[in-house]
C-alpha cells in the first residue's frame, strides 16, 4: 500500500482529505485516494459525492464489491444521483452483467445530462455493454453516437 505524503491532523476537513485523494487518482496512486476518502467520510458520512468518489478508486482497485456498497450508499443519501447509477452500470459492465449495466446505464442517462450521454460511447469500463444486443435500444433513446 503506498503511504500518504503527509500526517493528518484534526484541523483537515473532509474537502481537504478529498482534494488530497483527487490528486493521488490523478497520479493512479489509488490506495492512496482510497485512504483519504475513507477518512474524509468518517468526517462528513452525508456527502453521498465521496461514497461516488470512493468507488470511483475501488474500482480502479478491483474491489468491485466494496464499490457497490459506497455507490448503494451513495444513493441511499441521494436517490438522483446520476453518477451513483452510471457507476454502477459501469462495474456491471465490467462484471460482464449486461442486463444489470443496461439497466443502471439507462437510469443514469434518464436525467439527460450531456457529458454522461457523451461519455457512454467511449468509455473503457462500458465496453462490454456496449457490445451487447440492449444496447442498440439505449443508444436510440438517447441518440449517442
């Protein structure tokens, strides 16, 4: 596991701790986000954003299961939100659980927002479902190229 850069102290807040975890996503140094996530939730365990953002790195990490779990705590907090759902048809996709990617795929694009709609066509972890025979249905509701 690799080691954070710093101590922590009383005095970092959850954004903080988060803003420290997107830097080491950015740097692929995922155990390192994880951590700070996981630390920035036992501070502020109603931001439904770092469950998301926290499975966003256990996915990278191939803790799929403990990606579910953030994301269904994700959405217990916020039942709207669009990234929960689209995250979660991402780890089915990568499951190879077309049925249930289409499913929180289409979820996810039923709240219209472009730059998912946009991303559908060539993200990497959606692959598998977009071989798949739903898929052509959900690429005409939503006309993605």
């Amino acid at each position: 596991m690799l080691l954070l850069s710093g101590p922590f102290t009383r005095s970092q807040g959850p954004t903080a701790l988060a803003n420290k975890g997107y830097h080491f996503y950015a740097t692929k140094q995922f155990d390192s986000c994880e951590i700070c996530l996981t630390k920035a939730i036992r501070l502020d365990s109603i931001r439904g954003d770092l469950y998301i953002d926290r499975a966003v790195c256990e996915i990278r990490l191939d803790e799929f299961s403990k990606a579910m779990a953030d994301l269904k705590k994700a959405l217990e907090i916020n039942k709207d939100d669009e990234l929960g759902y689209y995250n979660l048809a991402c780890i089915y996709s990568l499951e190879h659980a077309s049925d249930s990617a289409l499913h929180y795929l289409d979820k996810a694009l039923s709240y219209g927002n472009q730059a998912l709609i946009s991303a559908v066509s060539t993200d990497d972890d959606l692959r598998f479902v977009r071989r798949s025979r739903g898929y052509v249905q959900l690429k005409m509701r939503y006309q993605i190229r």
